[in-house]
C-alpha cells in the first residue's frame, strides 16, 4: 500500500525545517547570538524577540534557566522525525510514514501547548511586561502557528492511521476466511 501523502503537510514540514533550525541556532548560541553578541547579524529579528519573550532573553540566560534550550532540543528531534517522514514517504515510499509524521506533528503540539500552559501558570512571568498589541503581533500568531498546523496534521495523519488500520483488519479479516 503507498503512503497516502498531502501536499500541505509535507510543505509545512519541509518549510519550517530551516525556521526551526534558525530559531535553535539561536537558542543553542546564547549570549553570542543575541543583541551586542558577535553572531547576532544572523538572528537580527530576535532583537525584538529577546524583549517579548524573556524566556529567549537575557534574564532567563543570566538565570541558567534550562527550558528554552530543552524545548529547543526537542525542535531537532521533532524536525528530524519532519525530515525522516518526508524521506519515508516520498522517496522510500515505506507506509510507518504516516506513523512518523502524526508522532512528530504531536511532539511539536504537545511541547508548543506545555510552552504555553508554563507562560499561563507563571502568571505569564516572561511575557507579562508586553502591551496587548505586542504580545498578540509577537508573540500569539507566530506561535500560535505551532498549535494550530501541528494540531490539523495530527487531524489529518491521524485519520489515514485510522484508515490504513481499518483496511489491515479487513485484509486480515479475508484471509482469516479462506
């Protein structure tokens, strides 16, 4: 059976690949990568990002907190399992692909939600400081894009798991009848 592939989804993993990448880069090269850093040319917009989201700023830096760079390691392996379905679905046309992308669009789901359920429960402690506009322009549409397209891949990739199983029973079913 092929691997029933959309092309959406496999643009978007393809896509944010290298976005992913750029923003773990910047994460992993703290405090070079950030503004009066020698790096920070290559991260130029995070000037703004670094006061918005101070998870990604100097006070969580200066804190030692751990979680923006263990949320950005989970970036790599999620964005490898991204590669790994589009390798598996479009070139080695194996069907454990869907397999692959639900896992990897639900890794990213689940860790976006955590990012933001950590933000709520601290009492929005790292982007409390921003006005409304900043905050939604900064900070809940280019994020909310992690919630949203991870949580209809899981939608769609979940539903051809669901019909690849269902059509493993019935095959199972026929022969079992011979």
């Amino acid at each position: 059976m092929a691997v029933k592939t959309h092309t959406w989804i496999s643009l978007w993993f393809l896509l944010s690949a290298p976005v992913i990448f750029w923003d773990v880069g910047y994460c992993f090269m703290r405090p070079r990568s950030m503004l009066g850093g020698d790096l920070h040319w290559i991260w130029k917009p995070y000037e703004i990002y670094q006061n918005v989201d101070l998870l990604y700023g100097i006070p969580a830096l200066e804190e030692g907190d751990g979680f923006t760079n263990a949320q950005s390691f989970l970036n790599v392996i999620e964005t490898l399992l991204n590669l790994a379905y589009l390798y598996y679905a479009h070139v080695a046309d194996w069907p454990p692909a869907t397999l692959i992308g639900f896992t990897a669009a639900a890794l990213t789901l689940a860790k976006t939600v955590l990012y933001w359920a950590q933000e709520y429960f601290c009492n929005y402690c790292t982007t409390g400081q921003n006005s409304t506009n900043d905050l939604i322009v900064y900070w809940i549409i280019p994020n909310g894009f992690w919630i949203i397209v991870p949580s209809l891949i899981v939608y769609q990739l979940g539903k051809d798991l669901v019909e690849q199983l269902n059509l493993a029973s019935k095959v199972q079913a026929a022969n079992k009848t011979k």
